[in-house]
C-alpha cells in the first residue's frame, strides 16, 4: 500500500522562518558567555586567593624569621656592650683603667652641654651647688666612676 505517490508537488513548498528563533538562539548564546564569563571570574578569584594565601602565609614565616634575628642581635648588642667585654676589649686594644687624678671637670664647659658652668653658682641649690663648690675647691679632680674607664683612643660606636 502506497500512500506518497512518487512525484508529489511538495517541492516547491518553503517553510516561513519565524523571527523569534534568531532572537532566541541570539539570547541563548549571549547567556551562555555570561555563564562562562562568570565561572572564568569565580576560578581567577579561587586562584587568587589561594596565591594571596601562599604569600600570606610566606611573609608570616619571614616576619618570624626576622624577629627571632632581630632578638638574637639585641641579644649579641647587650653582650658586646656589657662592662666586662667592653673592658676585655679595652684591655686587648692596650687601654688602662682611669685614674682619679686623671678625671676631671673642664671649666669651660660648652654652652648647652648640661655642664657645671651652665647655670650659676648662685642658682644651684643643694647637693649640686655643694658638689661643684667641692669640685673646685678641689682642683677639678673628681673620683673615677664605678664603671671602668679607660684612656687612650676611644672604642668606636654601634
């Protein structure tokens, strides 16, 4: 049973394109790269921060790094500045210990020095205007600190 004959007029027939598909597809395919886009986005962001993290956690080990250095050579700085090494050192350098008689005050102390001869005998009162009379009355000589002191060329700062 044939129901198509072999030669139908159909041929010429043409379908009529609806205008909303083209939009459509249009829309589709314009959601489609906003997904995409969106998902790039989210995977630079991951990779940012994981890359922030890694960094964090890099400068966190420095910063410790730096400060266990840092209180090793606070450390190092108290020793080395210590009466007894500084003495030592003193000591190796060819230095002697101070005498009293070769300590004294200089009466032309420079202006804005804090030194004696800034403020005038008048207007010291106390110990101090005692101990600079006493001073003088000895010659300028005072007695050698409890710390050592040394002659000689001076040991050179930190």
């Amino acid at each position: 049973m044939r129901r198509v004959p072999q030669q139908h007029a159909n041929s010429y027939v043409r379908r009529e394109r609806d205008p909303r598909t083209l939009t459509r597809q249009a829309l589709l395919l314009a959601s489609c790269v906003v997904l995409a886009a969106g998902f790039v986005f989210a995977a630079r962001q991951k990779i940012a921060a994981v890359q922030y993290g890694y960094r964090s956690e890099e400068l966190r080990r420095e910063r410790e790094r730096l400060l266990e250095e840092q209180h090793r050579l606070l450390v190092a700085v108290e020793e080395s500045s210590s009466p007894v090494h500084l003495e030592r050192a003193a000591r190796t350098l060819g230095l002697q210990t101070a005498r009293a008689a070769q300590i004294g005050v200089s009466e032309t102390a420079a202006p804005g020095r804090g030194g004696v001869e800034d403020t005038p005998a008048a207007t010291r009162t106390g110990a101090e205007g005692a101990d600079s009379k006493s001073r003088r009355k000895a010659g300028g000589v005072t007695a050698a600190p409890a710390s050592a002191a040394f002659t000689g060329a001076a040991l050179p700062r930190r």
